[in-house]
C-alpha cells in the first residue's frame, strides 16, 4: 500500500548559496535517482538557494512593496522558475513525470490554494512546488519550500516529510561555525539557535519552528545530508544518521 512522503530538497544542497545561479547538478542529480525507492507517492519541493536569497537579500525583501522593486522581483522570480526547471529536468531524465505548481498560483488568495497538488497527483504526475516571492497587500513576501510544506502537510497529512540539508540534521549549535557542535538524532522543544547563521527565509531557528508545526499532521520528520541521499534508505533503522522529530 502506497503512503504520502513529502520530500524538500534544500537549496543549500542544489545550489551554492554564496555564488549567484550557481546549480549543482550532481548533487541534484544523486537525490533524484534515490527518490525512486522510498516506493511512495510524492510531492517534491524545492528551495531557491542562491537563485532566489542573493538578490532578496540585496534588495531588502521581505518588506512593503516599492515601485523600484518591479526588477529586482522579476530577477528573483525569472531565476527561481530556471531553477526548477534544472530541477524538473533531472526528473524528467531520471523516469520521473514532474508537474511544477507555481508558488504564485497557490497563494492567490487569503488561504492557499493546493487543489492542483491533488488533482495532478492523482493523475500519476510528481507535483513539484518551489519557493518563490509573491506580492499580498502591498508586501513583498518570500514563500519558502518550507512554507510550502507546513501547509501541504496541514492539508495532506503525509506519513513522513523529509528535509535534505547540507549538513547531517540538526545540531545543538551551528555545525559550521562550532566544530563540538553535536547532531541531535532526536529532538524535542527544548534547542537554543542563538548561534545558528540566518539567512532570508529567517535560517535554522524559524526552519524548526515549522518542523514543529509540520510533526503535528505527519507521521514522522527527518532531516538528512542531502549530499549523502543513500541514507534515506536507513530511515527507521538503528544506523540512521540524520535527526528525526
């Protein structure tokens, strides 16, 4: 009997975040290929990494909407929709049958919209969110794949959601900064972040709080090394390395 998995690919790990539009194919390349033996339906999801923060960061979103802004916010938009496209790709060349829905069309309105999740889903397609921006109320707001996942996952109930990272889960501190930092193979509410590197979509502090958000309607989380997908294949074993919630 087949289960929902959720799966969000970290933009982390398919782009290098320091370096404008850089895309590691790869390392998407290696995940996609994994994906066909969790055996399950799919919903895959997407973070913008260095095709979406970079000009976020430098254009100061999220904040109220400037006429000034039109560009920048059309670069951002243009470079995410590239990005999935690499992506959607891969899937393609991997026996994959993706079907990307556009973060602008789901939150149209006041709740989103993730009626076309279900209907191509149904149909046998791979849906494929993104993170994105969208223009609501006069303000420029920044969608993440983890904003996307909180809501699927409240509308879905899937029986396990999956976050590939760069690093091997969650730690107690900033694994790159903090060498004694320790991976927390389980965790619960009690983690301090005050050390932990944010970036526009507000880092590794507001990224548990939807986790937790998410564990409410999923069977289970797991945050795994997205540059070492072979160990989704070791989840629910003793040698699992990765954190679980």
């Amino acid at each position: 009997m087949l289960t929902l998995i959720l799966v969000k690919i970290g933009g982390s790990v398919i782009t290098d975040k320091n370096l404008y539009r850089r895309f590691r194919e790869d390392s998407c390349k290696k995940i996609i290929r994994v994906l066909p033996s969790l055996n399950d339906d799919l919903i895959v999801t997407h973070g913008a990494g260095s095709f979406g923060h970079i000009i976020a960061k430098r254009s100061g979103f999220p904040r109220k909407f400037k006429k000034e802004d039109v560009h920048d916010y059309s670069i951002i938009h243009r470079d995410v929709l590239d990005l999935n496209d690499m992506v959607a790709g891969i899937m393609l060349e991997e026996g994959f049958s993706p079907l990307s829905i556009p973060t602008q069309s789901i939150y149209r309105n006041r709740s989103p919209d993730l009626s076309d999740f279900q209907k191509y889903m149904s149909l046998g397609f791979t849906p494929v969110g993104m993170g994105d921006v969208i223009l609501r109320s006069g303000i420029v707001k920044i969608i993440s794949a983890d904003d996307l996942l909180v809501a699927l996952s409240a509308a879905f109930k899937p029986n396990l959601v999956i976050f590939l990272t760069d690093v091997d889960g969650i730690y107690d501190n900033d694994p790159k900064t903090f060498s004694d930092a320790k991976l927390l193979k389980s965790i619960d509410r009690n983690i301090a972040f005050s050390h932990v590197m944010n970036d526009v979509t507000g880092g590794m502090k507001s990224k548990y709080e939807k986790i937790l958000k998410i564990r409410k309607h999923a069977g289970e989380v797991v945050v795994v090394n997205g540059n070492k997908p072979e160990r989704l294949n070791d989840i629910g074993k003793k040698d699992f390395i990765g954190t679980v919630i």
